[in-house]
C-alpha cells in the first residue's frame, strides 16, 4: 500500500463557475485510485465543462498555484521554476502531466488484474465449496457403509456362535443318545437274565408247594360247604381239573407278582429321582470348579481311580439300570459329592474365619475327626439303607412262602399296635376334653360377670339419656319457630358422638370375653345407629321423643332375648 496524503477537492458549483473554499481528507493511494476507477467516465462536453468550471480566466492563477500544491503534496517537483519566481516552467509541469498519465496505467492495469484474480478467486472458492459438499456427503454415505457393514459383520459373528453352539448341542445330544442306548441294551440284557433266574425260581417254588401240598398237616376239616354262588355241582377232582387248577393258580400267582413287581419298581423309579435330585442339588450348591489334585490327596477316603473312571462313564448309564448293578456305584457317587460338599461347606466356614482373623491361608485343611465323623455317618446310612432293603426283600419272599397261621399271627400284631394306638389317642382326647371343660367353665363365669355389669350399665344409661332427652326437649320448646331443623341436626349429632362413645366403651369391656361369648353377643348398635341416622334425615319435621326412646327400647329387648 502506498503512503498516506492529503487531497484537497474543491466544491464546484453549478451557477457561478467560481471556486470555493477546499475540503481536504486523508485518502490512501489505493483507495483512492479505486474510487477514481469506480467513477463513470465523463464525456467530452462534460469533462469540457468540468475543466471550464474548474480554471476559468479569472482564477487561473489560484488553479495553477492549487496544482502546484496538490503536485507538491503528492511528491512531484513544483511546475514554478526556482529561478524566475511564479513563471511556470513547462518541462516540469510535462513531465508531472507525463507521470501521473503513467501511473494512470499503472492504477487501471492494476486494477484490472485486482479484478480478474478476484473472480479467479471466487470461481476457486465455488469450486472448493462444491468440493466440499461432495466430499462432505461421500464421507456420510462411507460412514452409513461402514455403520452397516459392521451391523452386519457383527449379526454374522452371532449367527456363527449361534451354529456352533447348535452344533455342540447336537452333537452332545447325539452323544447322549448313544449312551442312552448302550445303557438300555445293557439293562435290557440284565432284565432278561433277571426275569430267567427269578422265572426259574419262581417255577422251582411253585413245584415244591404243590408237592408239599400233598404232605398236609392236621387240621380242622369244613362240614356242610357251600356251594357255588352259580347253584352248580363242583366237578369230580381228577388229572385234567388238578392240572387246571395248577394252571390258574400259576396264573394268579404270576398276575400277583407282576403287580407287586410294578409297585416295585414304581418305588425304585421314584427313589432314584429323588437322589438323582438330591444329587442335582449337591451340585448346584457346589462351585463349577473341580477340586484341585492337592486337595484330593489330603482326603482320606477318596475312591480309586478305577472307581471314579466307572463312575464317570456310568453317571447317567446308572439310574436307568436295577438296584443290584448299581447299588455300588450309587452309594459310591452319594458318597463323593456329600464328600465334596463338606469340604465346599467347610472351606467357606475357613475362609470367614480367616477373613474375620485377618490371617488368610491358600489352602483349606479338613480336621482328620470330622471327616471320620462325617464318612461314619454316611456308611451307617448306607448300612440302614442296605438292612432296609435286604428287610424288604425278605418280607416279600415270606409273604409268597407263609401260610395261613403266619398271617394271622401278623394280622394279630398289627391289629394289637393299632390298639396301642388307639387307646394313646383316647387317652390325648380325654385330656384334651378336660382342658376344655376347664375353659369353657372359666368362660361361662366370666360372661355371667360381663352380663351382671352389661345389665347395671344399660340402667345408668337409661336413665341418663332421659335426663338428656327431657333437658333436650325443653330447650326445643323455647327455641324459634324458624330454626327447628338446626337444632334437630345439632340434636342428632351429639347424640350420635355419645353412641360413638358408648361403642368405645362396650368393645373396651367386650374385649376381656372369650371369642364364643363375643361372637354370640355381638353389638346391634352400628346398623340401629345407621337406621336412626336414616330415619332423622328423612323425617327431621317429627320431633325426636319419636325415635329416641324406641332405638333404646329395641336394643334393650335385643340384649334380652340375647
């Protein structure tokens, strides 16, 4: 930018062509030179009149001495020569005319580049927005991509976990499956060499006591039988009815033991879903993680390695196999996970202890005694258990082979403990019978006493209400004609407070009755009160001498016949 100058422009006017006084502002070079381009350009007639006005014969020496100055002001040499005072000297004055036509050029053709890089400059800046916005919307459309390719890498990710754990799961159910199989072919085998041996036996039994029935002993013979309930003669005992006879009677015998072989294994099932439960809940209160190989050596009674390879092999082959196959590997397992959560239950026992202590440990160490303590508990479970069922088996096996006399001998014990069990509870019911005597005597007095005192409290209140009353109906007299109704409401409702009170009162003593007494002297006095509320609001012109007395009568002939 140039230098800072002062211009001085003289105000023409359009009547005189004289010239007055300067104005003069500081301008810079290139604003100046851009407000003398941006001005139109005059023609000839007015630049002529321009020039006329502006130096006329009159003030053509102010005019030049004003160009002198201005040329002066701008840095060009002055157009009077030094020598001969106020004459002008041409050379100067053509070469400052020649000056400022050059810097004339020079200011058009700067601006004219000014101008063209100014538009170069806004097509740029169009172009670079327009860039922008594209590159602005490319880089949202990326960002919805990678937004989308991500949702989807991520459902594929999911659906591959999903396949692979369908996978597993399919191939876990296969797995069980196949074990489930295995085990039903090897239970199936055991069945049937089961069902031979006991088939065998079974004939075998059944062969001697038809051979011993021969043999009977000596007992009372039946006199006069009698006949069949069809009216028909027993047929003659021969070879084919005895073989007949022995067929049905094997027939009932095994129709007999199937059932009681159901029943049996009804029982079996059920028992083994109950420890298969118990075993479920051992585990679900154990932790998911295994014990570690250091404390398994501590344990004392840990099972081989032979045992707990079957055990694993087994553990879901076996509750679907007989009680004989299995009762090993069940007391075994049993064993095992009570075993484990006593060292779980003990090991968190420990660690509160050592919390509360401040002194941790790494490992849990198991008293010697307590797990001796708890592997004897356990075995005399397992031996009742195993007495219970050798029990079993030996009652039903006497209940085939028994006769007669044994079963009447039986029949009379159980019928003696239910005696002994019915004579026990006789004796419970008469105590119990005498305690309730003694309460009910004691209630009974107690209700004579509450009537006694009932009785003297509804005299005093008789008659206290009808002071009350007659008090009340004087002051009704000698009240105004006017406002009857008021004094009625004002009436009814200290009555209804008093009512309210004497509830209080009542439920207060009634509340020292046994529950029979209270239950059958039960107050009517809420739905009188609600019927007396009812009434004085729908006949509120009638005085109340018409209804108060016969609210008090009804509950006292109610109390009566109570």
């Amino acid at each position: 930018m140039g230098d800072w100058r002062t211009v001085t422009v003289p105000l023409l006017s359009s009547d005189s062509k004289s010239i007055f006084p300067y104005t003069s502002e500081r301008k810079s070079p290139a604003s100046m030179s851009s407000e003398v381009l941006r001005l139109p350009l005059p023609s000839s007639k007015s630049m002529h009149s321009f020039f006329s006005a502006f130096c006329t014969e009159e003030n053509i020496e102010q005019s030049i001495s004003y160009i002198d100055r201005e040329l002066t002001t701008m840095g060009f040499p002055s157009i009077f020569a030094e020598s001969k005072g106020k004459e002008l000297d041409l050379v100067s004055m053509v070469n400052c005319m020649n000056e400022l036509l050059v810097l004339q050029h020079k200011n058009l053709r700067a601006q004219e580049e000014i101008e063209i890089q100014h538009l170069k400059l806004g097509s740029d800046m169009d172009h670079l927005q327009n860039c922008y916005s594209k590159l602005k919307e490319q880089l949202e459309l990326s960002k919805r991509e990678i937004v989308g390719l991500q949702e989807r890498d991520r459902q594929l990710q999911s659906k591959n976990r999903n396949l692979h754990q369908l996978l597993k799961n399919e191939k876990d159910e296969v797995q069980k499956l196949q074990n489930v199989i295995s085990s039903r072919a090897t239970q199936y085998n055991h069945d049937m060499k089961r069902k031979e041996r006991e088939y065998n036996k079974l004939k075998e039994r059944l062969h001697q006591l038809v051979m011993n029935k021969k043999d009977k002993k000596l007992a009372m013979e039946v006199l006069n039988y009698v006949g069949r309930a069809d009216g028909k003669r027993g047929a003659w005992r021969t070879d084919k009815t005895e073989a007949r006879n022995e067929e049905e009677m094997y027939k009932v015998l095994l129709s007999d033991y199937e059932q009681r072989q159901k029943q049996l294994l009804l029982e079996n099932t059920e028992l083994k879903k109950v420890l298969q439960q118990m075993k479920k809940d051992i585990i679900s209160l154990l932790p998911p993680q295994k014990q570690k190989p250091k404390e398994r050596s501590e344990d004392g009674l840990v099972l081989s390695d032979q045992e707990e390879d079957i055990g694993e092999l087994n553990k879901e082959n076996m509750w679907e196999l007989s009680c004989e196959t299995v009762r090993e590997q069940l007391t075994n397992s049993i064993r095992k996970q009570w075993r484990m959560l006593k060292n779980h239950v003990e090991k968190l026992d420990n660690q509160v202890s050592r919390g509360h202590s401040g002194a941790l440990n790494e490992k849990d160490v198991i008293s010697r005694e307590d797990h001796e303590l708890e592997t004897g508990k356990l075995e005399l479970e397992i031996q009742q258990c195993k007495e219970m069922i050798r029990t079993q088996q030996q009652l039903l096996q006497q209940q085939l082979t028994c006769d007669d006399d044994t079963t009447l001998l039986l029949q009379d014990c159980y019928l003696l403990e239910e005696r002994e069990r019915l004579q026990e509870e006789w004796r419970l019911f008469r105590e119990q019978k005498k305690n309730f005597e003694k309460e009910r005597k004691s209630f009974t007095e107690a209700a004579i006493r509450l009537g006694l005192e009932r009785k003297a409290f509804e005299e005093d209140r008789g008659a206290w209400l009808k002071h009350q009353f007659l008090s009340m109906t004087a002051d009704c007299k000698s009240e105004n004609a006017t406002t009857p109704s008021a004094f009625l409401r004002s009436k009814y409702l200290v009555q209804i407070m008093f009512l309210q009170k004497l509830r209080l009162v009542r439920s207060s003593s009634q509340q020292k009755r046994p529950p029979s007494v209270l239950s059958t002297t039960a107050s009517p006095e809420p739905c009188q009160i609600s019927q007396y509320i009812t009434q004085n609001s729908v006949a509120s012109e009638k005085p109340a001498a018409d209804y108060l007395p016969n609210l008090w009568v009804e509950s006292d002939d109610k109390e009566e016949t109570e």
